[in-house]
C-alpha cells in the first residue's frame, strides 16, 4: 500500500483505534509536531505511548528549543511519550513508523516524511509545496530494523547526552551574537494600530470578557503578516524561543484558516501570563498602554529560524519612549 495524502490521519491517528504503541524512527523530528501529535491524539481519548528516535544527530546535532522541549515532553509526558537522540554509530536518515498492540508489531510504514509538521500535517493551501510518500512494510522487519537502530541510542534526558549529542544554541547568547542577522522577521505592534490605544477585551486583554480566565491573551497580527506565509498556516503548531531563554509552543488563531493572530494553544493564558510577568504586572491585571510606555516597548519582534522554529524578542528598550513600528 502507497500512501501520498491525508498522511497524518491515515499513519498517526488512526492505527491508534486498535493499536497501544508507536515506535517512530526519522532523520528529523520537532517538538511542535510531537505536541500537535499528542493533543490531536487525546481530543480523540486515545492514549498510545509514543516513541521517537532522532536518527541524524551525529551528522546534525540538535538545536537547543527542539532538544529542550522533548526533554520537557519526555520528563511531562513519561508515560505517553519518549524521545531518543542516536548517539553511537553512523546517523540514520530512515523514516519508519510502526504501530504495536501488547508488545506485537501490526502495522509499519516507511518512506520520506520526517516526524515534522511539513511532511505531515495537510493542509488546502498547500503552504510547504512538498510531496511526501510513505509504504507499508512488513511490521516484523521492521521492528527488528528498528530495535537494531535503537541500540546505538540514548534517551533525550539522560545525564550524558549533552557529551554525546551536539546542542545548538538558538537566540543572542554569548559567541552567538550574530545569529538572528539575515533571518526573515517582523514587528507586531501590541496596540491597536489604528489609533495606538490598547483594546480593553481583546488582544492582550482577551481574558476581560466574561467568566474567562483574565490572563488569556492573543498577539493580533497585521494583514501583511498573516496573509503571507512568515507564520505557518492554522492548524500548524510552532515553537517560539524567547529572548529571555523561555520556550513555547503557537499556532494561528481567529479568522478562518487564516488566522489573524497567534495565540499559545495550551491554553491562552500562558502568552497572557508570560507577557504580564515581562512588563512587572499581576497575574489577571489589565494591560494598558502606559504599562508598555514604561517597558519602553509597545512592539514584538519575531525571526523567522525554520518552518517550525522563531525567535521572539520583547526585551524592554533602553529608552523611555517606546518605539514606534
């Protein structure tokens, strides 16, 4: 059987209806596929144990926001996911995924897609413009394919595996100061542009309507922005680094399959927070416009690292006036 389209649901949805483990081996793999994967599983209440092995990471290493997040996943998630880095022996660009019930392969597939949201997660506008093949094979081969690899590889959070396994810092550290030069990037502005007022029930504030929680915030995003492809289409997830060394995961929200605005799909109010504790404010407190004219920035600005991986940079200005975008 050659499976090209409606990959994600034919290969990691719906052998989970009658299977309890998948074991995936993939030249590549990102945290913002893992955490789409594992929610889009438990909205549908199924509850595999997910088990990924990164096979390219003698050759490639690992970049710091992917590697952190799959040691917070595997730590978070221990019984529902696990993540391997290849630490012994050549790199392994082989993309297999085999599903188990009770410890017996029933089905396997292999082919082109990485564990990534660009191979994977379809969408109508055909935002990566990438075709993707996968092929059933014998599921016993290849898991014996599988546990052969395996021997030469270390879980994410094992004490050595920093010694093993190349970690790439991402974002403006020291002797990494020039990293964001010739990224792509914008600057959303957080009031409204129009008249430069901050909005009492949206945006920042979104939380203010209702019994919601006062934390939920989105970004709005300017329709130069979210018409083009800078942001990855709804329902894609992507993860953000921040300037001050923190981590998260977004997606595109409101306004169709466009999405006019990101938003922290865990629960909005993780952006809503984060943002208040940056400016000095109180958990649920109210955003105003003279908060962001004393940070002295009423801007984000976002680099574009890959098709899954930004940078966001809110650092506070050294002036007092905020700058105007």
């Amino acid at each position: 059987m050659v499976l090209e389209k409606d990959l994600f649901k034919k290969i990691l949805i719906d052998p989970a209806n009658n299977s309890d483990e998948l074991c995936i081996l993939t030249g590549y793999g990102s945290a913002a596929m893992a955490e789409y994967h594992l929610t889009k599983l438990v909205e549908l209440d199924l509850f595999p144990s997910v088990n990924l092995t990164v096979g390219m990471t003698p050759l490639s290493g690992i970049d710091s926001v992917n590697h952190e997040c799959f040691q917070e996943y595997t730590q978070r998630e221990s019984d529902n996911f696990g993540c391997r880095y290849i630490i012994k022996g050549d790199p392994v660009h082989s993309k297999l995924y085999i599903w188990l019930s009770g410890g017996e392969p029933r089905e396997a597939y292999i082919g082109s897609a990485n564990y990534s949201q660009v191979a994977f997660v379809e969408n109508e506008s055909n935002f990566y413009n990438q075709h993707e093949l996968l092929v059933s094979s014998p599921p016993e081969e290849a898991l014996t394919y599988y546990n052969r690899i395996n021997q030469g590889s270390a879980l994410c959070t094992s004490p050595e595996i920093e010694s093993k396994v190349s970690i790439a810092p991402i974002g403006k550290k020291p002797g990494n100061e020039n990293f964001l030069e010739g990224l792509p990037s914008i600057s959303v502005p957080l009031p409204k542009k129009s008249d430069g007022k901050m909005r009492n029930k949206s945006g920042l504030n979104w939380g203010f309507r209702g019994k919601r929680n006062k934390n939920e915030a989105y970004i709005q995003l300017r329709p130069e922005v979210y018409k083009s492809d800078f942001f990855p289409p709804k329902p894609n997830r992507f993860t953000v680094y921040t300037d001050d060394g923190k981590k998260m995961i977004f997606t595109r929200a409101q306004k169709g399959r466009e999405g006019d605005a990101i938003e922290t799909p865990k629960g909005n109010s993780i952006l809503g927070r984060y943002l208040r504790k940056r400016l000095g404010l109180s958990s649920g407190q109210r955003v105003k416009i003279h908060h962001l004219e004393k940070y002295g920035r009423n801007y984000i600005d976002f680099y574009k690292i890959d098709a899954e991986t930004y940078y966001m940079d809110f650092a506070s200005s050294d002036n007092s006036k905020t700058k105007k975008r």
